[in-house]
C-alpha cells in the first residue's frame, strides 16, 4: 500500500520539505489504513506514539538534506563542505596561528639562542624562539619568538621581558614593538571572502588581482605565514593622491599587510602589477627576476600599517541582575568582536570603526544588560559614535582598553 506521507521538492526554489505537521497526519492515516479503519488516532495511544515517532525521523532526515543541498551554495556552506568548494579555487582554511614577536636578547657574545628558546611575558604567556641565533660580538642579537598557543593574544611592545628557561649566556629579553598578533582558525565567513577575492588572482594589474597574491603569499613556508588584512589602492593619475594624511605618487600602487613574509608579500605585488607601477610604503624588498639571465633585481615597497589601540567605554544601566562579571564579559565580548570571532566584520587597515558595531555582541551577554551608550577612540576616555584610522595604521583591541560603567 503506497504511503500517504507527502515527498520533498527539489524545484527551482531548491529543496522544500513538507510541514511536519503535515507528515505526523499522514503517518497517523498509514497507520489508521494499515489496520483496515477504525483507530483510535488519539497521539497518547500506542499507535499514536509510534507515529509521532516516525514522523519525527522523516522530518530529520528532510532536516539533514536541507541543510546538506544549502551546502553547495558557497554563501552558505561551512566546516568540511566549505573545505571542499575552497579545494575547487585551490584554497585551504587558514589553521590558527600563534602570535610572533620580535625581540632584543642580550648577553656575553658567542652564546647561542637555540631554537625552542623560551621566554614569558607579564601577562604569562610563553613564547618559544622561532629560529635561534647567536649573540654578536655587541651583546645583542634579535630574534623572532611565537606564543606556544595560538590565537590573537596580545603582546604589547615592552611586555616579553623574563628568560622562562635560562641558558647561560643569555641576560635579558624585551619586544621594542607589539607582536604581530596571531589568528584562531578562519572562520566561515572569512573563507568565503577569500574565496570570492581569489577569482581575480588569475588577473594582472587591477588592484584585486594584488590583493588576492598578496592575501595568498606564505602560504608554501613551513609554517605558513599568510598575512591577517591587506589593503590595496591604486593612483592612475599623474598627480599625487592623497588620503588622509598618506599621499600616494602618481601612476602607483598602495599595498598594506599586517602580518606575512616579506619576500612573499614583495614577489607577490611584482607579480601582480603592471609594467611602469610605481610603489608606496616604507618597506623595500629586492625582488630578483629569474625569466633574465643573469636575474634582473627590482626593489618592491609597501607599507606596515601601524597598530592603532582602540578605546571602548561601555555604559551599562544599572541592574540588581547584572552578571557578578560584567566586566570581563564585556571585555572579551567587544574583543573577540573587534577580531571578528562573532561572525561580524574585524577591525581592518585605514578602516571606520563603528560603536554600533559592537552593541550586538555587548547585548549577547545576557538579557539584564540594558545599554546605555558606547563610544570608541584612541585615546582614553573616548566619547566618539565612530573613530577612523589611516590607511597606513590598523585598529588593535585589548580588554585593557574597554572600560565598563554601571550607572
């Protein structure tokens, strides 16, 4: 006997499963014509339970199909089918990665810095030296160290200060600049922009085309090292162009990154721009071009954008149900915002940063928090609905900045 129980579509509005109302009646009447007529469809009786059973199961499996067919939409798909349709443009999920900071070590000449070395900061994060190297007849040599955890942890200039394992020689360590923060694993929403930016990689020229090199540069290097935010802007005219306070030559490209290699950043720009392209920036690699013989060196510039602390002051209404921790709530949730843990856009180079951006994260916490403003800045103390940095800088956020107030 054919089941009464009504099918799926898949049309050209995609997958339609039925109501599951729709399908518990139709289960209730195969039951009800299983049995020649008569029963008691009442759902607290056997035959109801079971069919409320069974209409269950077939409106999940309806669920899990849906779900599945909205994969193949690349606005859409996440986790392993979003791997998948990346593999189809060459692309993989950025793994997390940890923090790398640049460090002065000090101590008797000749003593060598083994890979593995470690160090702490005053927050007590550990960091474990990248490479090693061996400390000049100066006193000092400098060395790269990433946080033995990865992630976006802060480490501010002045912080990475203590020898965690000593070794004899050595005496003193310290970052004369922020760390170039680490990332978590890259989210869905991140993936899928990279995605659409990799279509132009095939291109030359076009400011796209630059972005997308640049944005896939240290991929190949053990580990990798891709950068976190790239901008890219292009002056055509013959007149300098400026924007902000940074004028750009004229007929030049401006290519900014946080994070990545440098050679990989250089080789990937000379790649991409045309022919006569001037550059920008205060950092120059020499490209070497192996097509002459012998190789032709160029000298590639591009910028690293300052990091800019951001400022949040939150005020909150007063509320005998508050959480007990607001504070640090607040603080992680308007960090992991301005990261862009939470789905919504990061904090970016020569980007306007919004305090309504940061309303629905703070309003998340929990149903007592009732907002009454905040405002942003770089400075303490901020009373600003927006604040806007350079194309040469890049917003940063730490919970040391954000500063909650119960009124």
């Amino acid at each position: 006997m054919p089941s009464s129980v009504p099918s799926p579509t898949l049309g050209t509005n995609g997958f339609t499963a039925p109501e599951e109302s729709a399908i518990l009646t139709a289960v209730l009447n195969d039951f009800n014509s299983a049995f020649g007529g008569g029963l008691n469809m009442s759902l607290s009786t056997p035959q109801g339970q079971l069919s409320q059973t069974l209409a269950a199961i077939i409106a999940d499996k309806n669920s899990t199909f849906l779900y599945y067919t909205s994969q193949v939409d690349p606005q859409f798909a996440q986790g392993r089918m979003q791997d998948a349709i990346g593999r189809v443009y060459f692309l993989t999920r950025f793994a997390a990665a940890p923090t790398l900071v640049s460090c002065l070590c000090t101590g008797l000449a000749g003593t060598v810095i083994p890979a593995g070395a470690q160090a702490k900061d005053t927050s007590g994060n550990i960091y474990s030296a990248v490479t090693g190297g061996t400390i000049g007849a100066g006193g000092t040599v400098t060395l790269d160290f990433q946080n033995t955890a990865t992630g976006p942890i802060s480490c501010p200039a002045g912080t990475l200060t203590r020898i965690y394992v000593a070794i004899p020689g050595w005496d003193t360590i310290t970052n004369p600049a922020d760390g170039v923060l680490g990332r978590d694993v890259e989210n869905a929403q991140a993936f899928e922009q990279r995605r659409k930016n990799s279509v132009a990689i095939n291109a030359k020229g076009t400011p796209p085309s630059i972005f997308a090199a640049v944005f896939a540069s240290g991929a190949d290097l053990t580990p990798p090292q891709v950068p976190t935010d790239v901008l890219v802007i292009e002056n055509p005219s013959g007149s300098p162009l400026t924007i902000g306070s940074y004028t750009l030559l004229p007929h030049s490209v401006y290519v900014a990154v946080v994070g990545g290699d440098d050679a990989s950043i250089a080789a990937a720009i000379w790649s991409k721009k045309d022919a006569g392209c001037d550059y920008n920036g205060s950092t120059s690699v020499v490209v070497e071009d192996t097509s002459y013989t012998p190789p032709r060196l160029y000298t590639v510039k591009f910028q690293r954008p300052t990091a800019t602390p951001i400022y949040f002051d939150v005020k909150v209404a007063s509320n005998p149900n508050l959480p007990a921790d607001l504070t640090t709530k607040v603080q992680a949730a308007i960090v992991a915002a301005a990261l862009g843990q939470d789905g919504g856009p990061p904090l970016k180079i020569g980007s306007t940063i919004y305090a309504s951006r940061f309303y629905a994260p703070v309003a998340a916490i929990d149903p007592s928090i009732q907002i009454l403003s905040i405002a942003v800045g770089t400075a303490p103390s901020p009373t600003a609905a927006s604040v806007s940095v350079g194309i040469d800088a890049y917003g940063t956020a730490s919970s040391s900045n954000v500063t909650v107030e119960i009124i």
